[in-house]
C-alpha cells in the first residue's frame, strides 16, 4: 500500500499510512493564580487554541489536527505550543501569531524563527 503522503515517513511498510500530517499540541494546563511558573491557561492558551481550530478550517489546512495538551513543561515561556512530527515550538500569545504559525509552518513549511522556542530556552531550575 503507497503512503498517503509520500513526504510523511514511516518505520515500516508494515505501517499503516499517517491519519494525519501534523499535530499542534497546544498546552491548556492551568496552575492556580499566583503559581510561580505561571500556566498557559492564565495565559489565554484555550481561547488561543480555539481559534487555531476555527482558522486552521478556514485556511483549509486539511490533514491537520490542532490539540489541547497538558503541560509541556515550558510554562515560562507560555502560551506555547509544539508541531510534530517536526518538534518545533512556538511561543504564540496573539491571534495574529496564531495566523503566522499556520501560513509560514503549516501551509508554507517554513519556520516563523521570531516566536520560534529553542534549546536557548530553558525554564529556569532545569539548565
């Protein structure tokens, strides 16, 4: 059986073609107010992560799927989300952040390096 995507790899041929191409793992965990680390819920992740939903539609981004995650651990930098298969994170506290990560990451597959999260950026007790 051919993969759906040729540009999706996969370990076997046993496997069964991807369902979909990418995941964006947005995180929604909330911490109480005042925590130290804060949380991306606090943050206005949820209402983010909704209209990446509705936008992605729009767009007609098909073969995409746009989830809720809990803490990725990140909560500095927060609200963040994470694209695989590629593993590459975003800090994105706007709508128009949102709408850059899904015209240049997605539909474009390029990189928005500006929001881009990288081994620079290390929560603080964890370097």
């Amino acid at each position: 059986m051919a993969d759906l995507n040729p540009a999706v790899s996969r370990e076997t041929e046993a496997d069964p073609p991807p369902w979909f191409d990418l995941h964006l793992f947005v995180c929604t965990n909330r911490r109480p107010d005042g925590h130290r680390r804060g949380s991306c819920a606090a943050r206005g992740s949820e209402a983010l992560r909704d209209y990446m939903k509705a936008r992605a539609k729009e767009m007609g981004l098909g073969r995409v799927r746009v989830n809720s995650a809990g803490c990725l651990d990140r909560c500095e930098f927060g609200p963040v989300l994470v694209i695989y298969p590629e593993g590459v994170w975003y800090r994105a506290e706007t709508r128009e952040d949102i709408d850059e990560i899904l015209a240049v990451h997605v539909r474009d597959k390029g990189r928005v390096r500006r929001l881009m999260l990288t081994e620079k950026d290390v929560p603080p007790g964890k370097g």
